[in-house]
C-alpha cells in the first residue's frame, strides 16, 4: 500500500467508494481512514457487516457523517461499534462529497517507478456514482481505493 498516488471519480463532486475486507478473529469495528482530496468535504460512512456480493452494498449501516475542513488523511471513529465474526467478509463505504471536485475518491496505482512494488491486487473495492450500483476499481481502473477499516484489534 502507498496511499494517495491519484483520484478517481465521475466528473462529479460525490462518489461511493467501498472496500471488502476478511475479519482474522471475531473483532469490533470501529473507525474508517480515508482521505479528503479537497477543502470542506462531507462524507458519510458505512458499514455492511455480511458481504456477499456487490448488491449486499446496498445492506449497508450507516455509522458516522460530517464534515472536513481541509484536504488530508483522516480516521473517524463510528458512532457505533459494529460486531464481525472470524472469517466474515465485510464491507466498509465511503460517500465522499467534495466541492468543485471531479474525482473526488483517492486511490492508489502502480504509477511509477516509486510505485512500482506496490500489489493492487490484494483487495476487492467497489465505486457507485448514486451508492446504489457498484463497478469493481480494479477490473475498471486497475487501481485500490484508499479506504482502511479499524478494529479493536488495530
């Protein structure tokens, strides 16, 4: 992982992005990282505890919202704790509204040289421009959305 090497979206100032991940022991989630690629951005946050497949994003919890006043990295803790049992798929979502953004979702790519060890094949992300289809990034975009799920067992 490197982190913020470009952004992703639909010509628009909103996007969905989603992250998959396999819980290792039954844990608690708690907080999502992401970053804000531009000046007061709203985001919301969700969570969908029993992934199965794309149209499971549509099951999901919403966990905590706001807003950001400067571009960067943050981690938000949930407004509520959200239990995953050992070998559980689950998904973490991200609505990002960004002013006068285009592709307002960072992402991370082998773009260089710099970047060129990185493996973007581990994961399994998903965007939706409205939240409510959703495209794998990295059948579309060859690339990983920028989105990190904690636990209690960071």
């Amino acid at each position: 992982m490197c982190g913020w090497v470009g952004q992703l979206g639909h010509n628009k100032e909103s996007i969905f992005g989603a992250n998959v991940f396999t819980a290792e022991s039954d844990e608690v989630l708690k907080a999502i990282s992401f970053y804000a690629t531009g000046k007061d951005t709203e985001y919301e946050l969700f969570v969908v505890p029993a992934f199965t497949d794309m149209e499971s994003l549509n099951q999901r919890i919403p966990v905590a919202s706001g807003k950001l006043s400067n571009a960067g990295y943050y981690t938000i803790d949930f407004n509520q704790e959200i239990t995953i049992n050992a070998g559980e798929k689950y998904a973490v979502i991200v609505h990002i509204i960004t002013p006068d953004a285009i592709h307002p979702l960072a992402i991370e790519y082998v773009a260089d040289k710099a970047t060129a060890s990185v493996v973007t094949t581990d994961g399994e992300g998903y965007i939706s421009f409205a939240g409510n289809q959703f495209v794998n990034v990295k059948e579309k975009q060859d690339c990983n959305i920028c989105i990190k799920a904690f636990t209690n067992n960071r």
